[in-house]
C-alpha cells in the first residue's frame, strides 16, 4: 500500500518550524482519507525502534503489493515514519528473532524489542481478559463494530488498565479476516463438526467442543502438516491461510458464512520507550494508528475473499455457508456456554464480557441479560 504525508508549515522555516497540518493519504484500495495531526519538528536525531513482526513478509497477494498481516507492521512501521516525518523509525524484524511470539506480554514489557504486532489469544493464559479483547465467538461481525466497542463503551480504557500492569501500551487491531473453519470433510452445517479434531486458537476451545468437536492446540506453521497426516480434521483460522500456509492443498472446504469472529490483534508498545516519545507524538500515534487500522481492515475482507475464490478455482476447495437456522443455534450455544465460561476467567473478564454485552444490546444484537 502507498502513502504519502502532504505537509502544510507556517511559512518557508526550516524543519525546525512547527507542523501545523498534516494529512495523511493512504493510496491504493483503501482509497483517500484526511488525518488531522499537530506535531513538533526538531533537528534532533530520529528515535529508533525495533519492532517484531507477527508473520514472514510475503511480497505479494494477487493484485495487493503485500498481505494484511504485513500492512499490520511492516505498512504500520512505514506509516508511523511518515506521520512524524521521520522522528519515529520502526526497524521491522522477522517473527521470533528477538523472543517466541507467544512470549511478546512479557518480552515488550522487559523493554527486548519496543514494539510488536501480536494476536492477544497468545498469552490468555497469562492474562485471560486477553480471550474477551482478541474477540470471543458470535460477538462482533464487523471490525467496526469491534472498535465502536473499544472506543465509545470504554473497553479500551478497561484493557489498558490490565496492560498497565505489564508496563505494555496496546493499540487493537480490529480484523475484518474471513475466519472459519478450513476442513478436510464437508460441512455444510455445524453438526458436521461432531467428534472432529480441530485446531483452535484463543478463545475457540470451548466454541468447538459446544458445536461438539475435539480441540487440538497446533502452532499456525505446523498446520499444513498436521491436516496432510491426518492429525487434525480441520483448522480455525483466517481465509489467507489457505494461501499463506498452503492449506488449500490438504484441504477439500471452508466455512465461509457465518463469520465466527472478528480478531482484534494488537500493537503493543514497552511503556517506557512509549513514554520518552514527545507527548504530541505519542497522542499522534495512538489517534491516527486506529484511522489506519480501520483502512487496513477494510483491505482485509477483500485480501481473504479473493483467496477464497483463487483456492476454489485453483484447488477445489468448497465454500460452505451454514443455514440461518444453524446460525442462530450456534450463537445460542456461545450465550449458554461459551461466553460465561470465558467471563469466569476473572473478575475482569465477567467486566469486559458486560461491556460487549451491552454494547451489542445496544446495537440490537443480544436480547439477554448483562
């Protein structure tokens, strides 16, 4: 994706002049958009940063330049360079070069790299709000209405209190993934997926054994192997997966309609480092990185759904799309069982969950208690 930084100064100074405007553009699919932006320029030096990405780059994606995941750190790191003209530098380096990406809580808290992207789901077990704040299943269907949770029913300001306790600033990344489930048998409904091996992440292990499946842990690179030999019937991941990870040649189908979440993956930034940036830096950072998560977001849905398409024409892989019927049985089972099993976590959890709960009540979307 290309961006460009338009710059408006007060007069014809030096750099040393304040900004006064900036608008930011970010071309391509994700088309034009203004960002209000007040910042200081100095003579001073560029602040470096290390930053952990979450996948390896891949160079292109059908007739994208990158994939998402790559537009979520290697694009965010460029972004950040242009928003405050060069002052930020994000040195973006491969997954688990600097610590395994399961580790990223505590290693950006301990200060090993200043910043990563990273799925929350990773370390619920240290931090169980994470499995509310990466998405549960059924909640949102739209990465908008994941950040209009976060930002306007303070969800945001919840979760950045937990963070706080591990010296980490974190700014969600609200995904509109196609997320499914990829199979090597037909499924046309959710009962098909009775006393099936499938391989979750975060919070889908309880969502798998209420639809009455078996829940296995496997690592995302370890999947296309683990389906190959049989040792799993299915995964529930991304659509990009099946070009990412190969997954459209040991598979034979997806569930592509309902959507089971919208993942909200997250930079996270060692507080220390965040708070030696100059305080119009930081304010920039943390206002304009949700305009471009929004964007990106949007790049997404179109990045998965041409995958989709590609792997069915290429592979044969079958796109399921379960009856409104089986819908409204599965979200019923994740109000009975699946999302109070995740709000017992901790008292923050049972917190979090009433905040999603009001929130999608208040979007006509839950008729039940909070």
């Amino acid at each position: 994706m290309k961006k460009e930084m338009a710059v408006e100064t007060a007069g014809k100074g030096s750099r040393r002049n304040f900004l006064k405007k900036a608008a930011v553009v970010v071309g391509g699919a994700a088309g034009v958009m203004g960002f209000p932006g007040v910042m200081r320029l100095s003579a001073a030096a560029p602040i470096k940063w290390r930053m952990q990405a979450i996948m390896p780059l891949v160079p292109t994606m059908g007739h994208w330049k990158t994939i998402l995941n790559n537009q979520d750190d290697y694009g965010w790191a460029k972004y950040i360079d242009q928003l405050t003209q060069g002052q930020l530098k994000i040195e973006v380096i491969p997954p688990d070069s600097a610590y395994p990406g399961a580790e990223a809580l505590s290693n950006i808290g301990a200060g090993v790299v200043e910043c990563c992207q990273v799925m929350p789901g990773w370390y619920a077990g240290k931090m169980p709000e994470a499995y509310i704040a990466s998405g549960l299943p059924f909640t949102w269907k739209t990465c908008f209405e994941a950040s209009d949770c976060y930002y306007n029913f303070g969800f945001y300001e919840r979760m950045q209190k937990i963070y706080d306790k591990y010296n980490v600033i974190h700014i969600p990344i609200p995904t509109q993934e196609v997320e499914g489930l990829i199979t090597r048998f037909p499924c046309k409904s959710y009962k098909d997926v009775k006393n099936k091996k499938i391989r979750i992440w975060g919070p889908f292990g309880k969502f798998i054994e209420a639809i009455g499946g078996n829940p296995m842990t496997v690592a995302f690179g370890d999947q296309y192997m683990a389906m190959k030999l049989g040792t799993i019937d299915g995964c529930l991941t991304g659509a990009v997966g099946l070009e990412q990870a190969k997954l459209k040649e040991v598979a034979t189908g997806m569930v592509v309609d309902p959507n089971f979440s919208v993942p909200v993956k997250a930079i996270l930034i060692n507080k220390n480092a965040f708070n030696k940036l100059p305080k119009d830096m930081q304010e920039s950072i943390l206002r304009e990185s949700r305009h471009y998560f929004d964007t990106t977001s949007g790049i997404a849905q179109l990045q998965h759904r041409y995958v989709i398409a590609e792997a069915g024409k290429s592979h044969g892989v079958i796109p399921y799309t379960w009856s409104v019927e089986d819908e409204a049985e599965v979200q019923k089972l994740c109000e009975k069982t699946v999302w109070p099993f995740y709000a017992s976590k901790s008292p923050e959890c049972a917190n979090l969950l009433k905040i999603v709960l009001t929130h999608l009540k208040t979007i006509g979307r839950y008729h039940g208690n909070v």
